[in-house]
C-alpha cells in the first residue's frame, strides 16, 4: 500500500498549500500567502496569468447574470458549490455586481464554440463566454481554482444552512480560453454491464467537468438490447436479458447462472438527452449492426442467416466469428432498421447518430445461400459491397432525418458512404484514410483511447490484459502528428476515449480504468499542442486526485507508485 501513502502524502501536503491546513486557519479563511502554485486547471487552458491574491468566496455571494443563456451554467456553478463545499450562492438577474461573480455571454460568432475568458481579482469574479458553452466551461475553469481537498469541503458540513460553512480562498487568474477540437467525447457501453440512470448522470457530470461535449453512448451488442422498443418489444423481452455473465477474464472459468439485463425506457433516455443538454453534452447513441446482433436474433431469430436456430442474448465476450451475430440482408429487416433507427432519432435529437458497422463476420453471409442469393440479385459482387449495401440502406434512414451517420473505422474497407463520419479505433490510420477520402473522422484508437485496457504492467484489477494503455500513452497522443499529410486537417473533429465494459460491473471499477486516463483524454483534444506538457500535468495530478475524492469517484494512483519506484 505504498501508493495509498504516498497519495495521502501528496494530498495532505496539498491541503496544507491550498487550504492554510485543514480547517483553513483559526478565522476559516486561507491565507493568500500560501497560493502560489495552486492553479491546477485540467485541460490547462490556451492562455492563463496568475495575478496577486484572491478572492474570498463565501456563502451569500452573488452571481449575477443577465442572458437566459447563462442559467445553465449559474445553475451547475450553485448545485457544485452547494453539494461539495456547503455553500449558498445568491442568484440575481441583474447588472453585473460589485464583490460578485458576473456571468457573461458576449456572443462571438467567429469565436469557437466553448472560448471563454475569466477573470477572478480580489474584488469579484466575471466570467465572458462567447457562446453559452463558452460561458459553461468558463465555470468550469472556476471550480477548478476552488480548494480541493475533502478537509476544506467538509469544513462548512454538508448543507448550505451551515453556519460554519468556510470562506474559500479563489486564486486571482486571467484566462482566455478555448478548445482545440470541436469533438472532445467519453464513451459507455452499457450492454456489457447496464448502469443506473442516476450513474449516467454522473458520468455526464464527469464529462462535463473536463470540458467534453459528446457522450457516446453504446446501447445494443451481443449480451443485450438496452432501449426500449415500442416497435419491436421482444427486443426488450427476451433481447435485454442474458442468462448468465462469464466468470473472470475471457475465455473465463465457466458461466455464472445469474439472469442479467434490463434497459432504458424511452422517458429514462430523454431525462438523459436533457441533462446531458443542460451541461452542453450531445448524446451520441448508437445501434450497432449488422454484426454484434446476437441479442437481436434472440428475439427475431428470422432477422439472421440461419433463421432455424434459436439465439440467446451472448453470455460470454469475445464472440466476433466464433458465433453467429449477423443480420441477414433483406427487406424485413431492412424495415426493422428503419423501425429502431427512427426510434433513436425520436428520442436522440442530436446530429449523430452512431450505426456501428465494426466486426461484422462475413463468413455467416458467405455460407448462406439465402445471403448468396440476395446478393446475386442485387449486383453485390462480394461481402464488402454487401457490407456497404447494408450501410447505405441505414445511412439513408439516418440521413433523411436530416442527421449524419458515424460508423467505425470498418466502414473505411466496407463502405464509406457519402457524407459518414468515420471513427477510428483500430488504429489511427482509419481516420487519415477517411479524410483522405473528404471525409470527417473521429479518434478513439484503442492503444490510446481504451479505457478497458490495463493500466500499468502487472494489473491485479480484471480488465483487458492484451497490452498496456498507460497514463502517459495516452496523454502523449497526437491526433494530428507532423508525420501526417492530410490536405483538410479541419476533418478530424476530434477524439474520444471508450469504455467497454465486459470487466467493469460498477462504479468502483469502472471509475478505476477511467481515471485519471479520461483527464489526460480531455487535455489531448481542448488543449492547444503547444499547452500540453506531460510533466506540468503530472504537477496537476495530486489536486486532480483530490478532485476525484471530493466527487467521491474511485481513480488509479499507480503513476505515483511507479515514479515512486522508479527513484528507489
Ligand atoms: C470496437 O471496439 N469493436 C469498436
């Protein structure tokens, strides 16, 4: 347990710099003198001057704004304030306010969705957003100058109504900031394991604090059906349960017997859509066909190749060409994608609809002669053409409602069609070879970006064990290297990291593979690569950690252990 110490160490040395020690002092306030080098912001912002002092935030300050476009984020700034530290801001739809928190928007159309500028002083706090989602991250850059350790939140108790609620000390600060790419996304699949809707609204509060803005969110595969369908409800009954989970890691020490399952109603996805909205998050959800359908052909076995023989939701991981998960082209289930396609996009407004189109086996198409057939009938001179023929028909749904199909990095070989947004996670190269094409790309390469993969060498914690995705592999990548020539770099959106979850039951371990990896994700895609700097972020780490405890989320301290080994 020489990491938990060494944390302790560095947390409390922290508390001692950040807050005056803990109880911040006989008076409960800082001194000021102790704030130098206590500006830890993650992503570290384009532009930020420490200036002298600070600024005394304590109970009843106000925060004044005038737009309507500023309640979002006068609401989240309250609610953080009230849940974390005990405080009570005094909300005024006024004129900004002398010895008060001004929340702005001064509308910049060619300023970047999400560029803000803040300014704390001795005297008051104003935060400009050039846009509402400027004005958002603006805060969140705030409550990131807050003091970070769980003695100064629970120094005022837990309720605003705490008499003795603390004064905190905020750092006095200019920042001009804004992000790099315009697709800064997390990722969940909740098939694997589901998660209560109140543990996706916390995952939305997480991307939300690293100043992300797209929650993708994987809601059918083999083990299961997560959404409801009100046009195909057997998708639910019999799609939405599996009979049992595989024991240990892949290929596991047998099946447990425990029925598994369940999924989100359409009401429980549009709570979802809107919180995620309130925070400038879009969800991404996504139907992934024609392969990883097995949860599919339980409930409409005739969807598939071989329409004789029974299916069941998979038990097991890992199943890609082993069994049989591929819809059958045809037109029945043609109509079903377009059913459970448009019911996505009534309840998902969002412009990106995710159709996943990754590991589709093409044997069970090659050795059905129904398959053969369809094709012959078609002109499909091939599996790949019918691939593409499967991901026209989709894309032609999607489109017609006027939104944009994104598609995994597959879709690069097995066709890309017109207007697909690619997502690259085999590699890089898939999103190079996209925007070769004129097309937009998304980064998710699982070297990089999968957050279900180990961590460090020798991992006891169950996960993914094919190679290591550390802390600095995934903060030292490069979305757009010197090495690449792409005529348009402006096509790569952005990036995102993923959480597949076969060895992540819950919020302990899921939090475990996910921090700190998803804050160096956040910096790799806001940041400007001239801002980025390994050993500045490791300096940030220790009040990130402390972040993560106040949140009361779990993280993986080994960076610590190792640096610590290391120098032994
Ligand atoms: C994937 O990991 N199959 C997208």
């Amino acid at each position: 347990m020489i990491g938990d110490c060494y944390i302790k160490y560095l947390c409390l040395t922290l508390c001692m710099v950040v807050c005056g020690a803990a109880g911040m002092g006989p008076d409960r306030v800082q001194s000021p003198d102790t704030m130098e080098n206590d500006v830890a912001i993650i992503p570290q912002p384009l532009e930020m001057k420490r200036t002298k002092g600070s600024f005394p935030l304590s109970d009843g300050v106000i925060v004044s704004y005038r737009d309507a476009g500023a309640e979002n984020s006068v609401a989240f700034l309250k609610n953080y304030l009230r849940q974390y530290y005990g405080l009570a801001l005094q909300e005024r739809r006024s004129a900004p306010h002398r010895s008060a928190i001004t929340l702005n928007i001064s509308e910049k159309p060619q300023a970047p969705k999400g560029a803000y500028e803040l300014k704390v002083s001795p005297e008051y706090i104003e935060i400009t957003g050039y846009n509402e989602e400027g004005l958002f991250y603006g805060v969140q850059s705030l409550l990131q100058l807050l003091p970070v350790c769980k003695s100064g939140a629970a120094a005022g108790g837990d309720t605003a109504s705490d008499a003795t609620a603390p004064v905190l000390q905020i750092p006095c600060v200019r920042l001009k900031d804004a992000p790099r790419f315009e697709y800064r996304g997390m990722h969940l699949d909740v098939v694997r394991h589901i998660f209560p809707v109140s543990y996706i609204k916390q995952y939305i509060d997480y991307i939300a604090l690293h100043k992300m803005n797209y929650f993708h969110w994987h809601l059918t595969d083999d083990q299961g059906w997560r959404m409801e369908s009100r046009s195909h409800p057997r998708l639910n009954e019999l799609g939405a349960y599996r009979e049992g989970t595989i024991i240990g890691l892949f290929p596991g020490k047998g099946i447990d017997s425990t029925r598994y399952g369940g999924f989100y109603t359409i009401e429980q996805m549009k709570e979802i859509v809107d919180y995620a909205a309130r925070r400038y998050i879009t969800v991404v959800p996504e139907i992934d066909v024609p392969g990883h359908c097995m949860a599919v052909l339980a409930a409409y076995p005739e969807f598939g190749t071989e329409p004789d023989k029974p299916v069941k939701p998979a038990v097991t991981w890992g199943i890609y060409n082993r069994q049989n998960n591929v819809l059958a082209p045809g037109e029945k289930v043609f109509r079903f994608l377009e059913d459970v396609f448009n019911e996505l996009m009534d309840v998902f407004p969002g412009e990106y609809i995710h159709i996943g189109a990754d590991e589709c086996a093409h044997r069970w198409w090659e050795e059905s002669a129904a398959t053969q057939r369809f094709m012959e009938e078609h002109g499909l001179k091939d599996t790949k053409q019918l691939q593409e023929y499967f991901a026209r028909r989709v894309s032609d749904v999607v489109t017609a409602r006027g939104r944009t199909v994104i598609g995994w990095d597959e879709m690069v070989d097995n066709g890309l069609v017109d207007g697909a947004v690619v997502m690259s996670w085999r590699n890089e190269k898939g999103a190079y070879r996209a925007m070769k094409q004129g097309h937009r790309a998304i980064m998710a390469p699982a070297a990089y970006s999968y957050l279900n993969i180990k961590q460090k060498e020798k991992e006891d914690t169950l996960c993914h064990k094919s190679r290591t995705v550390s802390l600095e592999k995934v903060y030292g990548f490069e979305p757009l290297p010197d090495s690449i020539s792409v005529a348009d770099p402006s096509l790569l959106m952005g990036g995102e990291g993923c959480m597949w979850t076969e060895y992540f039951p819950h919020k302990e371990r899921l939090e475990y593979g996910l921090f700190p990896r998803m804050s160096a994700i956040a910096e790799v895609y806001w940041s400007d690569r001239k801002a980025r700097d390994w050993h500045r972020f490791l300096q940030k780490l220790p009040s990130q950690f402390a972040r993560y405890d106040l949140w009361g989320a779990n993280y993986c301290t080994w960076i610590f252990e190792e640096k610590r080994s290391d120098s032994q």
